[in-house]
C-alpha cells in the first residue's frame, strides 16, 4: 500500500494520463485529495504504451503534480489500469469427469480455474458452473459425475502490459497491482438488478471504444473498438 493510506490510481489513456490520490474513510467512502492529467497524444496510441521514454517522462510529471496537494506525503506505489485496443474476451469451458459419483468441493473448482492459467490473460471471470441440465453459480457440495465450468478470460498481448511496467520501471514508480478499467466502470456503475436482467455498458474513449455486456449477473462479452472521439472530431 501506499504511504500515509492513501490510495493512488493512474489511468493510461489516449488523449492523457490521468492520476488520483484518495484515502479512505472509516465508513468506507473514499476522500479524493488530488487529482492530475498530463497530455498523451503521440505516445499512447488507442490506450497502449508506444513510447516507453515519453510515457515515463509524462508519468514523472504527473507525480510532481500530485505530491505537493499531499501536505508532504510520499508517492511510494501506485494501481493502474490497463487497456488499449488489444484487450478482449474469450469464453472457455473446462469440464472435469469422475470414475463415480462425488461431491464437488472447494479444490475441484479451483482446480478448474487454475486450468485456465495456460493462457495469456489478464483476469478469469467465472460465470457458471453446469450439472447435468442445471446451471449454478457455485457448485460446492452437489454430487455428480460430471461438472462443466463456464468461464470469460479477459485477454491483451503481453507487450502491452510489458511497455506499461517499463514506463514506470523508468519513472521508479512501482506498481502496487493493475485492474482492467472497463470491469472498475461496471462496478461503480452498473446496479446488481442491471448486471443480472442484462445491459450494455459502453466507454468511450479518444481513440478507442470499450463495450462490456453483462447478463445473468456477470460478465458475458468485452471488446475494445479501435475507434473513439478523436476520429470523430478529426472527420
């Protein structure tokens, strides 16, 4: 965590880098302090890191413009989202069999998910799990034969998050961990009874569109349209 308990964010955008500092409050609200963007046109391009020097120049800029709002307080580390025009969904289902009938427990599904750890991804997202003709949220303690796994792997290439960790590597900024912004949108915006009768949930951005559909409580296809405002001015 960060000195002090306070809580700071950067979002690697098209257009800008934007950064907040925050601490939280014993009701759990959280109490901005700061906040600060510097200009990124030219060396993030569709939310992506193009130029490592430049973004870690900008994001040393942005840490001299939050540090003095913070009463002499230390940036140590930071969270930050990571996106671009790369990242996506894939769905994939992992089944596991058994020579008799068993209870599912707590390692089986986890064994399922950790399945999923051959892929180049960013986050797993369980939907549900399916025994025989019914769908569950959470299989423990059900006996079966047979116990289907339905599961969303968000995805990105692995340059961007590379290019991402070397701009701060350079700026001696360290990552205290990352989150996926379009999933931190729907969690602040999208209402339990919305996520689960079903919507749509759309960024957009400067140079990219990010579309989120959720349905039955839970995540069921991302995508990141390479198109956004600027192109929209621009024609």
């Amino acid at each position: 965590m960060v000195t002090n308990d306070l809580i700071v964010a950067i979002e690697l955008g098209s257009s800008k880098i934007a950064g907040a500092v925050g601490r939280k409050q014993s009701d759990g609200s959280l109490q901005v302090l700061a906040y600060a963007s510097e200009p990124a046109s030219g060396f993030v391009r569709r939310g992506v890191v193009y130029n490592i020097d430049q973004t870690a120049q900008c994001l040393s800029n942005l840490i001299n413009c939050l540090e003095p709002e913070l009463c002499n307080a230390t940036i140590e580390q930071v969270y930050v989202g990571v996106g671009g025009y790369t990242l996506h969904s894939e769905q994939n289902t992992v089944v596991r069999t058994f020579e008799e009938e068993m209870r599912v427990t707590e390692e089986v599904v986890t064994d399922m998910e950790e399945a999923k750890t051959a892929y180049e991804m960013l986050l797993m997202v369980s939907q549900e799990y399916k025994i025989g003709n019914n769908l569950l949220n959470n299989p423990v303690g059900v006996n079966c034969t047979q116990v289907e796994g339905n599961y969303l792997n968000i995805l990105a290439r692995t340059s961007v998050m590379q290019n991402t960790a070397k701009s701060f590597e350079i700026a001696k900024i360290d990552i205290a961990d990352t989150s996926i912004p379009p999933l931190v949108a729907a969690n602040v915006l999208l209402t339990e009874n919305e996520r689960r009768q079903g919507c749509v949930l759309v960024d957009f951005g400067a140079d990219t569109t990010t579309i989120s559909i959720y349905k039955g409580g839970c995540l069921r296809f991302l995508t990141v349209i390479p198109l956004g405002g600027q192109h929209i001015t621009r024609d």
